[in-house]
C-alpha cells in the first residue's frame, strides 16, 4: 500500500521523467534506438492487427446488409478504403498476411 501512495502523490509529469530514466539507464544511445524503434514496430504492429480484427467482426455482424447491393453501399465502399489505405501502408509482415487474410474473406 506504500507504494500505491507513493505512487499517487507524485504528479504524472515526474512519473514520466522517473520511468523514461528507469528505462534508458545501462542503454547505450545506439541501443536505446533499436529498443524505440522495436518499441514502435510492435506497437504497430498491434495496432494494425486490432484495427483488421474490428473490421473482421464489424463484416461478419453485418454481412447480410454489406452484400445487399443497392443499401449500404456507402459503408463497403468505406471498408474498401479503409482496406485500400492499410495496403499502402507500411505495416510489419504479421499485419500484411491477416491483411491479405481478411480481403480474401470478403472477397469469398
């Protein structure tokens, strides 16, 4: 419990300096540029994986009125563009395999 109200009294701003130190000390510059830009290509690549999976549910609840041709039209043209957008992206290779993954199965 000591800690949690520790951890309450100091102001986010310090708490962020006090982390950011924690976790860069014994790092080398050059290597706390590999661990950032790790840091940013699985955040990415998370980020990719859950934006397919919504798109994944959102087709598979509303599958009846997305293949009706003269409603809705204005949402799957939407999700095309969505899907359009993300090819031109530059995504890790996981989120371009579920990628390819879920255009197949709205495709089939």
């Amino acid at each position: 419990t000591s800690n949690i109200s520790i951890m309450t009294e100091i102001n986010t701003d310090e708490m962020k300096t006090m982390l950011k130190e924690i976790t860069a000390a014994g790092r080398s510059p050059d290597e706390e540029k590999k661990f950032q830009k790790d840091r940013q290509n699985h955040l990415s690549t998370q980020v990719g994986l859950l934006i397919i999976d919504i798109l994944d549910v959102f087709s598979l609840d509303f599958h009846t009125e997305l293949s009706l041709f003269d409603q809705k039209i204005t949402v799957m043209s939407r999700l095309v563009e969505v899907l359009c957008l993300m090819l031109r992206l530059e995504y890790p290779l996981p989120v371009v395999h579920h990628l390819y993954a879920f255009i197949r199965s709205i495709i089939y």
